[in-house]
C-alpha cells in the first residue's frame, strides 16, 4: 500500500485536484457541509492497481517516513487567507520567498523525494524560481518545457488542468456547465477579441483586426487600471486608451454602474464572470491571446475547451499542445485542415475565410469539431489517469 499524507483540510475538490483517475466511487468522496468539522479524513482507494491510502491530516504528520507528503503553496494560502485564487500574485512569491520557503527546505531535509511540493499557478517558469532552492525534494508544476538544470522538477498535465476546475476559487468549474447553455444562443458576431490586460503584444494585434469589419473588439473598465498594464510600456498607454476609446468605443463593456448595474470590482474572479457572460455569447468564434511560447497552459484556452467555445488563439501551438496530450493517452484528436506560424499568417486565414461564406463555415464547423472531440477527450484523460501519480508510482519522469 501506497500512503500520502496530503497537508490540507480537506475538501472534496481537493481530493478530485490531487488523486483523480482512481478508483473511489464518487458516493464514498465526502462533501461536507460542515467543512470545519471534517478537516482530517483517511480515503483508501486503488490507482492502476496500486492500492492508496490518502491522509488529510492539516499541519500534523510531517514526522511520518512511510508516505509521500503532498503540500500545494497555492492551496495552503487559499485555506488561510492570504491569497483568494490560485492566478499569479505577488503575495504569493513573497510569502513563499520569505515565509514558506525556509520551513519546505526544512522538511526536505527530513523527507527528501517523498516531500512533493505542487506550485501551479498558470503563468509558468517565470514565477517559480525560488522554489528550485529545495534541492532533495520534488517538485511539481506547470512548466511544460522540460529544463535539464532541475532534474527534480516534473510537469503535471493532468494536475495543471484540473486545478482550473477544482482548486482555483475563480468558478472555472462553471465553464464546464456553460456549455449546454451556449449551444443555444445565436452569436452576434462572427468572430470577437476581448481586450482586457494591456500588453505591447496585444496594441500590435489590435491593429491588425481593426482592418476586418467582422472582427468585434470589445475593451473592458479593467483596461484602466493601473495593475492592468505591462510594464515598460507606460508611455504607450494613455494614447492606446485614447485609441480604443475613440476605435471601438461602442464595445465597452463597463462594469461600474448604479446599485444593482455595478456588478463587479477587477477582481480575477469577477473578470472570469465579465468572462462568461460577456464575452462567450458574443460571436461564432472567438481569437484569444495564448502563446505556447510562454511555456504554460492558461484559463483562456481551459475556458473556451470546458464550455465547448470555438476559438483560434494567438499561437498555433496551442492546437499542437493539445493535439500532442490527446495522442499521449491513445487519444484521436479532431485533424486541422490549417496551420500558421504567425499572427499575421492567422490574420490572413481570417481574412480568406470571412470573405467568402462557404470558407467561413468551413472554417466554423471544423474549430467546433475540433473544441468538441478535444473537450471529451480531455476529461476523459483527466479523470482515467494522473500525471502525478504515474510519477511517483512509476519513478518515471517522461510521464505526462
């Protein structure tokens, strides 16, 4: 028997984050009421065969040497208030640079590879540096690209993707529900771009789509926040503002209104419900900025393949990304008669294919099918298997 001492209150997300694709029915994974009085709990299940026996112990059981110890640094802030969502925070980096990390290397010291420390938070290497200072214990996160430098460090596919949906406190599970809903909305448009964070990337991109009329832009109050803009561009900023404002000034999509019109703040889950209900419904297909490049996963495309959304993100390699994890798992993914390298290659198809009505439903009817077979595929991946347990069951670090 396998055993894991998971450092968490539990909860029965949290069971569905760490140890999916195993064997407990759904009627033996407690969902509390009373949360506070069920913080601990021992779950005994089976993953491939192996039999498990799971631990939500809090605080306590650091000094047991016969399991693995798992301890998420998002879902520790979240369950104590320090953060609100797993998304990127800077109180999250400070906190772990100057309070967590001393205690893990700590207990590394004690626990070596059986202290697995999760640090997912959906923007990549960028963030995570201070984390590789716990040498002897591994650690597992949403890097995708494999770094030879960190030999403990693994990429958790299966993790990545369902923290959006059950630990992320930003109701990403909700996207998943959407989808019956939006089949039967008829879109206004036939394609739209949100302009919500300001980057230099998206002032070139906005350029280009204004030169296709079937194209609709929208800009949201959150583009007039100070945390909204990327630094190093501040000079470009206020002509950009005045630009969208004066370009697209009917497609403001303001939040702040009177009693019951202001219904929202610039919080990140506020903006994933701008999401939902203002954006999703808006038109056929939908161009989001995602670049593989980047080296991670976000909520952008997680969004639009839970609620079943057509769309062409900023990067082809988002399909290939995709398409690649459904081959993994003896999966079939839904073939793209099309490619790009390019945004302005991306501009090009668009062009091609709006100007013309049988390419334009060509083109439709393909991302569809292609959203569709991937949003199935991808559950069932999910919820068959687990990237982290195939790790640390197997000792294999090319499992993804």
């Amino acid at each position: 028997m396998k055993k894991f001492y998971v450092h968490h209150n539990y909860t029965n997300d949290l069971f569905w984050y760490f140890f999916h694709g195993t064997d407990l029915d759904v009627k033996d994974v407690p969902a509390f009421f009373f949360k506070e009085q069920n913080k601990k709990i021992t779950l005994h299940t089976n993953y491939k065969e192996t039999p498990l026996e799971i631990n939500f112990c809090g605080d306590d059981d650091w000094d047991k040497l016969d399991g693995n110890h798992i301890f998420d640094v998002h879902t520790y802030l979240m369950q104590n208030g320090i953060i609100t969502d797993r998304g990127y925070s800077y109180k999250t980096i400070n906190y772990f640079k100057y309070t967590l990390k001393k205690d893990l290397i700590e207990k590394g010291n004690l626990l070596g590879e059986k202290l697995n420390i999760f640090y997912i938070d959906w923007e990549g290497i960028n963030h995570s540096h201070d984390l590789y200072e716990i040498k002897n214990s591994n650690i597992f996160v949403d890097e995708i690209l494999k770094n030879k430098k960190f030999k403990n460090r693994h990429y958790v596919f299966t993790n990545n993707f369902l923290s959006y949906i059950h630990d992320s406190n930003l109701d990403i599970k909700h996207s998943y529900f959407l989808y019956d809903y939006l089949k039967e909305i008829k879109p206004r448009h036939k394609l739209s771009y949100s302009v919500r964070r300001i980057i230099g990337e998206k002032i070139k991109q906005i350029n280009s789509l204004l030169e296709i009329p079937e194209v609709y832009i929208t800009y949201s109050s959150y583009c007039f926040t100070k945390d909204s803009v990327d630094s190093g561009i501040d000079k470009e900023i206020d002509t950009f503002r005045e630009f969208i404002q004066e370009s697209i000034k009917e497609n403001y999509v303001n939040k702040r209104g009177y009693g019951i019109h202001d219904w929202g703040n610039e919080a990140n889950k506020n903006n994933i419900h701008e999401m939902y209900y203002k954006i999703l419904p808006l038109a056929e297909v939908e161009i989001i900025d995602e670049w593989m490049e980047m080296d991670y996963i976000s909520e952008k495309s997680v969004i639009r393949i839970l609620s079943g959304k057509p769309f062409l993100p900023s990067s082809f390699k988002v399909f290939d990304f995709y398409n690649e994890i459904q081959r993994k798992y003896n999966k079939t993914p839904y073939p793209l008669s099309f490619t790009y390298e390019s945004f302005e290659e991306l501009m090009e198809l668009i062009k091609k294919s709006v100007s013309n009505e049988t390419k334009w439903e060509s083109l439709k009817e393909e991302l569809k099918a292609w959203v569709e077979t991937t949003r199935v595929n991808l559950i069932d991946i999910c919820y068959s298997n687990n990237s982290y347990l195939d790790i640390v069951l197997n000792s294999s670090k090319e499992l993804i």
